[in-house]
C-alpha cells in the first residue's frame, strides 16, 4: 500500500512542514501526518484540527502519528491546527492555522464518502480508553471475561456491550441546556458542574441610532441655525448666537424618528462664552406641531463639557420630528455671540427604546452603555463572562467602613470591608461563614443593578440573609476587626460548608468593526455569535451587512393620502445572497424598523420598511418628504440593510483579527457548582452557555455497563488526553 506522509514541527505555537508528499483529492487511508513537538507542549494533552472548506475534522494525539482524515482530501486547501489543554491548573495552548496546503483533483469522477469516515472525538477517546484500559490492566484473549470481572459484572457480555454503547451514544451526543442571561437573571448556578470548560454562546441584539451625520463628519449638512449661525469642524459643531433670540440653536428633521415610541437622546455640549444671569444648555426633540421634551443644564461652566441626555416619549408628537441642540439666555442681546460647541464624537444620538430592553431603565444605564458615536445598527462593544465557584466573595479586604445612610465608604481604622461590590441574586438566601478561630461582626450593604444604594442591615455575627427584590449587589463591613487576612464564605443557600477558596475566571468578547463583523440580530432572531466549542472559539457570521448605493432606490409611490413609500430593488449578484424572496423579517433597513404588515397608508406605517413584493421593499415616509426620486436617492444613498445569510459563514479564532474579534481571559469552571454571569451588563447582550445536561447519567451508564467512575478518571489520566466539556466528569 502507498503510504504519504507529512513531516509537521510544531515550536511554541507556531506550525510548519518540513517534508510533503502530493495529496490528492479522494484518497482514503494513504495521507498521515507526523508531528514533532517543543519544549513548550510537555504535559499538554493533544489534539490536531484538519479543516477544508466547510468541513472540519478532529484527531485526538495519543501519538504523534494519525491519519489525515478522508473527509478533509477534497479539492482545495487544507488547513492544520494543535489545540493542547492541561486541566490543572488550567491552561489552553494553540497554534497558528498552517498555511493551506493544496490538495489538487483526483481522476475519479465525482468524491463520494470515505468507506470508514474518521471517528468523532468521543468515538476516538472511547477506541483509546478500551486500548489504554487493555494495556493497563495485562488483559489477555479472555479481555471480555477479565474485564466484567474487574468491575462486578457478571458473565452477561452481552448485555454489558449493550450498555457500553448505550454510554458511547449518550457522550457522543449528549442533551444540551441552553442558559440565558438577561438584565433582570443575569447569574446562572450549575450544580454538579464537571471538570473542564462550559462550552458558551455569546450573541447580542441589534441597537439603532436613527441621527444621520450625528458625528459632523459631513459638516452641517442636514442641520440648520436658528437664531444663530452654525459651522463644523474635526466633528465639532459650532453654534454662535446672532442675537435675533435668546435661544441660538442647531436642528434637524429627523424622518427616521418614529411618532409614537420613546426614544434616549443625547448630546454632549459645551458652553465657551462668559455669560451674565442665567443660562441653559439643553438637548430637545419635538414634534412640528406640538410635543416637545427637553433636557437641560442650568448655569453650565464655561469650557467644561457635558453629557446631556433623556428619555423622550414622542407619543403625543405629530408631523416631522426634530433633534434640536441649543443654549438658553437672559436675552437676545446676552446671546449674542454666545459660542455653543457639540463634539461629533459622542453625540448626537436619538435611540428608539419601545420594545426593547431600554425601555424600563434609567437614562443614566442607558448612557453608561454609550461611549462614542455610530450610526445606523450596531451591536454591543464588549461582553464579559465571570465563572465563579461556591464561594462568591472573592477574598479582597481593605480597612475602613461603610455609610448607613449613602452606602459610601467611609474611613475607620478599626474595622474591615468588602473591597469590590459582590454580585448576588435577588430575594435568595445567601449564607456567611468562617474558618474555625476567626471572629466575625458583620454589617450588609444592598444595592441595586445600577449600584446604587438600596438598604442596610447589622445582624451581628454570621447571617443567613435574604437579599431585597432590587438587589444584585453587596458589601460587607465587619466590625470586630481591621485586620484584612481572615477568610470568609459566601454562598448562596442557607446550609455552612465547608470552607474554599475563591475560584474565579472572565473572559470578554469584543467586536470593534461593525463593518466586518459584528453580533448584529435581525428581527427574527437569526444573530451573529462568539462561540467556544470543542477547546476552540469561533465566529459564526449569519447576517450579512450591505451597503446600498444611490441606484437601488427605484422610485417613489405616492398613492397614500398621509405616506408616500420610497421603493428599493432588492440586492442580488455575485457579491450577494439572493434575497428577492426571503421572509420579511429575515432582513432590516439601517434607520427604519422592519414592519410585516403591508398597510403603509397609515401614521403607524412612518419610518418602517416593507416588504411590497419580491422584487421591492418600501421604506415609508411622510408624504411630500422627498419632492422625487433624486431627492430621496440623495437622502438615503448609504443606507445599510442587514440580511439573513443563506449559509452562514464560519471565522475561525485564527482569523478574528481581520474581523476586529479580539478575545481576553480565559474561563475555567469549578467543580461541583459553577456560576455563570455577565461581569459588565451592557443593554443588547443575552449570553448563552450550553453544557451537557446528561453527562451525569452518561457517566452511570459507564460505570454499570464497563468501568467505574474512578476508572475512567484513571483512564483519563493514564492516556493523557484531552476532555472537553461534552465529555468531562463529575470528581469522586
């Protein structure tokens, strides 16, 4: 038999073949691969990752020589990978994605499958346990009957293979829980958790600012003075009062803002001018005939900036919404020549909140999770998740106390506090206890999601404690010490265990080119994610972003008494999935919400987009908002539509650079009882963690079918491989 194989040197985390043979497409049992490790991977357990095209198979490196899976010889390139793991303590290693190495056509007609397709992981580390096990224990021809002695079962052979690959099934393809973090259950337990990393799914919803050239990129275009003159520059928008009002102003119209919604606006300005009396700077937005909401600075500091913002309902609004920035005077002739500056690169936003998670949070969440400037859609920046194991509090003390009255800290020399806010449940019990010879004399401090000081109790000694409704954080001060090196526990439950350190680990996920990739969600739930699966992370891109150009809006439609609908070609060619025909929600317009009701004649209809037939979508407007079809192409030109891709497309963690996908930190969990949250909640951000619900019950198959628990532990250990979190164990 002709045997190819290829010589790979794998130093540090960087990969490389020395010797080649010519692969060929179609080949089954000919191609191996050999590597030779550094240093650097001793004690590592292995794993070689062989990946071409959409196809992507796994050989667990019990030795340094497997096959190259058949699988992956198709035309193309193939692309390898090491992933190595050690459980404890914890750490990942990876190498670069090797550089593809051709695999060019065969003479066979078509490929067709592999007699034999490659093992799965489960199936191989199944192989290598029975090998391992054989070797370990000197079993000879009568392996069955030695082995069905070794773990008390009897003679029936036949029923325990019947249970052995009733275990095999059960890891190979085990039940999934899905876990959601929202705002209001942002912490997840996960009793009897296993050993190894929880596999996670992180995704997010789609948040829309609707202020075209909020940054002044483009100027003042789209703004207009009143009472003033206007200019911009580096992003910064001018305003000079010209004396003719007390309130010398920018605004624009806005037909993006929808009547009837409440939406957080937001400017940051700017007063560079001494003025005499009283003064105002303010952000407004308001209706053409009546509704107006405005949020004001009394007597702002000449030359300090401010954050201006507030939740705005619009629903007594009616006609054409304006975003309005201005500065208010003792009069016209104080105004004049007062100097307004707005910077581009915070403000200005308008950000529609009904139906959302904004809806019932404060203004001042909202503009927490609001840094810089965007347009259009966009995802949350960055995402946090914490593991945490039984004990909650995480060991760091400092002297001092805390204020009953403000829940501030406050010096005192004899006593010691929590140093960081401790996140909890709420109305859950919650118990604090010690190691043996240390004195304790506790106070509690409650406060809510925003951190702000709910209540506080002193119950004198070691609590069981219910949180308030409210709560999802915590300080504690304890009186009869300053001393900062006692231990203390904090679990959730009322029943004292014993004693454990602090075990905790984050990872976040950040996405900072939204043009590239980003964890954009359309209207029917169909999303971008960050995964980690199988000891690797990926990005799975499902929603397309498109930018259209001036030609793509075909024409206007002015057959409503109250709207007229601007109709846009749907996108199609090479560069495009072809979504002529695609369900309605599967897709949204940059500016306008997704509307599945064909009624565009209507108040409610404004500022949505349609779907009118196979061909065209309809973003309605106000009627008489753009004169013709120029108008509106010079208007909308730039528009991005995000839409449901037909295959989605995976990134791997190689490739996250080119996406702007940057991952830090490294998530481990704890035995018995992990805890799952997100560190920093940002408003558009559920997380998701999957792990193996029936590992426990796959775990008592083995043991009554083939081995004990203890026993495939030790097997584990023996042949030195690599369990991911489908198919790690419970600890003895």
């Amino acid at each position: 038999m002709i045997v190819q194989n290829i010589d790979f040197s794998v130093n540090g985390q960087a990969i490389q073949f020395s010797t080649m043979a010519q692969l060929v497409a179609n080949s089954v049992n000919i191609a191996m691969a050999t590597f030779t490790f550094s240093d650097d991977w001793a004690g590592y357990s292995k794993k070689a990752i062989f990946t071409n095209g959409n196809i992507s198979k796994t050989q667990i490196l019990t030795e340094n020589t497997v096959e190259i899976p058949s699988e992956c010889l198709i035309f193309g390139s193939l692309y390898i990978s090491i992933v190595g793991v050690i459980e404890s303590p914890y750490s990942r290693i990876t190498t670069e994605k090797i550089k593809g190495i051709p695999v060019i056509s065969s003479g066979a007609l078509s490929g067709g499958e592999a007699d034999e397709p490659t093992p799965t992981e489960a199936e191989q580390i199944m192989m290598a346990a029975e090998a391992a096990l054989t070797i370990a224990n000197g079993i000879d021809a009568k392996a069955q009957e030695a082995l069905t002695i070794a773990n008390g079962i009897d003679a029936k052979a036949t029923q325990a293979l019947s249970t052995s690959n009733t275990a095999l099934d059960s890891v190979s393809t085990p039940e999934y829980t899905a876990i959601q973090l929202t705002r209001l259950e942002q912490i997840k337990a996960v009793e009897d958790s296993y050993s190894g990393i929880a596999e996670f799914i992180v995704g997010g919803n789609t948040m829309q600012q609707v202020v075209v050239n909020g940054d002044f990129a483009q100027g003042t275009s789209g703004w207009n003075a009143d009472s003033a003159i206007i200019s911009a520059a580096n992003k910064i928008l001018t305003i000079t009062g010209n004396g003719l009002s007390a309130f010398p102003q920018a605004g624009k119209t806005e037909t993006r803002i929808i009547i009837n919604g409440k939406y957080f606006i937001k400017g940051r300005c700017r007063l560079n001018s001494a003025y005499a009396g009283t003064a105002f700077l303010a952000v407004q937005i308001k209706g053409t005939t009546g509704g107006s909401f405005a949020q004001k600075i009394q007597n702002p500091i000449v030359g300090t900036w401010y954050d201006i913002y507030a939740i705005a309902d619009a629903s007594t609004f009616s006609g054409n919404i304006r975003v309005i920035l201005y500065g208010q005077f003792a009069d016209a002739a104080t105004a004049n020549g007062k100097v307004i500056e707005v910077d581009g690169n915070v403000s200005v936003f308008a950000i529609p909140i009904t139906g959302t998670p904004f809806e019932n949070m404060a203004a001042s969440e909202i503009n927490a999770n609001i840094s810089e400037y965007w347009g259009g859609l966009k995802s949350v920046e960055k995402v946090e998740v914490v593991s945490r194991g039984r004990n909650l509090f995480d060991g760091v003390l400092e002297v001092g106390s805390i204020s009953s009255t403000t829940g501030l800290p406050t010096v005192f020399a004899s006593k010691s506090r929590s140093a960081n806010f401790i996140r909890l449940k709420p109305s859950t019990a919650y118990k604090i206890s010690i190691t043996t010879g240390e004195t304790f004399d506790l106070a509690l401090w409650y406060y809510d999601h925003n951190k702000k000081f709910i209540s506080y109790v002193d119950p004198y000694g070691l609590p069981v404690f219910t949180t308030p409704s409210n709560c999802e954080f915590m300080k504690f001060v304890n009186h009869s010490t300053d001393s900062p090196s006692y231990s203390i526990q904090l679990k959730e439950g009322s029943t004292a265990l014993p004693y454990e350190d602090y075990r905790g680990s984050t990872a976040s996920i950040q996405c900072t080119d939204n043009t590239k990739f980003d964890l954009a969600k359309l209207p029917n739930g169909v999303e971008n994610t960050v995964e980690f699966k199988d000891g690797r992370y990926r990005a799975i891109k499902r929603v397309e972003r498109y930018v259209l150009p001036s030609s793509y809006f075909y024409s206007i439609s002015t057959g409503g008494t109250i709207t007229d609908a601007v109709l846009v070609t749907k996108p199609t060619g090479d560069k495009l999935i072809d979504i002529t025909s695609r369900a309605i929600l599967s897709f949204q317009f940059e500016g306008f919400e997704t509307y599945n009701v064909l009624t565009m004649d209507s108040d409610i209809a404004i500022g949505k987009a349609c779907n009118v037939s196979t061909l065209k979508y309809g973003l309605i407007v106000p009627k008489g908002t753009y004169a013709d079809i120029v108008a509106a192409r010079t208007a909308l030109a730039g528009t991005v539509i995000y839409y449901e891709l037909a295959t989605p497309v995976t990134i791997d963690e190689e490739d996250f650079a080119d996406y702007g996908i940057s991952i830090e930190g490294v998530l481990t969990s704890n035995n018995e009882y992990t805890e799952f949250y997100t560190g920093n909640y940002n408003i558009f951000s559920p997380i998701s963690i999957e792990y193996a619900a029936n590992l426990a019950k796959a775990v008592e198959n083995l043991k009554g079918g083939m081995i004990s628990l203890k026993e495939f532990q030790m097997m584990q250990n023996l042949i030195n491989l690599e369990f991911d979190a489908r198919i790690a164990v419970l600890e003895p």
